[in-house]
C-alpha cells in the first residue's frame, strides 16, 4: 500500500466536508470559508446577472446591480483573509489577543488599501479638477 520509507508519497487533500464544521467536519480554517465563498459570489454574480437576466445587454439597473456587488466583494474577501490570519496566529501564538490583533490589523490594512487609499486618490484627483 505505500507507507513511510518505502518511496512512496502521498499527500492528503481535504473534501470540504473535513474543512468545514458546520457540516461535520474538523475544527479549524472551514469555519471561515463562508466569507472568501461570498466574496468570490459577490464577483461571479454580475456577469451571470448579467447574461441571464440581461441578455449580455447594458443597462443602467445592470450597472448599479454590479457595481455594487463588485464593491462589496473586497471586503468579504478582507474577512476571509482576516480569520484565516486569525487560524494561522493561532497555531504560532498561543494569546488569544495576539491572534485577534493580527486578524484586525490584516482587515484594517485590506480595507485601508481597497477602500480608504482609492477614495483619497479620488478626492484628491476631483480636487486638481476644480478650477481655482
């Protein structure tokens, strides 16, 4: 069968059902999939929304349907990575608060740099616009 010495190597890939708790897995990182799942949804939606719903077509409805969702994304994505950092920190530090404190420090940064930086930019660029 292949087991330790002999050459053989095998590499265990976990089902979702072993990830995730909810549906009676293990413990650990698939109890906060739920967000990286939204967010992925938040970025696939718009372009099934629109072939279905739409015909491919353009409309202005269309636009803040998907532009509202492909903003959203990002910060689903953020949560995701943040209690994944929240899993990691875990198994380096043994503080509760440690482990919290990174998991808000990678959100903060994420948001910061998708949200916070762009507006900014964006303020900034319609300011230059304004005749003095």
């Amino acid at each position: 069968m292949g087991g330790a010495g002999d050459g053989s190597h095998r590499v265990h890939v976990p089902t979702p059902l072993q990830t995730a708790p909810a549906l009676g897995g293990e413990a650990g990182v698939g109890k906060f999939e739920i967000a990286s799942y939204a967010g992925c949804g938040s970025v696939m939606t718009p372009a099934a929304i629109n072939r279905l719903s739409y015909g491919g077509e353009e409309s202005e409805e269309f636009l803040r349907i998907g532009s509202a969702l492909i903003i959203a994304a990002p910060v689903f994505l953020a949560a995701g990575i943040a209690a994944e950092t929240y899993v990691v920190a875990q198994k380096v530090f043994e503080d509760v608060s440690w482990c919290m404190t990174g998991a808000l420090a990678t959100f903060g940064g994420m948001i910061f740099l998708w949200y916070a930086v762009p507006l900014f930019l964006k303020a900034r660029i319609r300011r230059a616009a304004l005749p003095l």
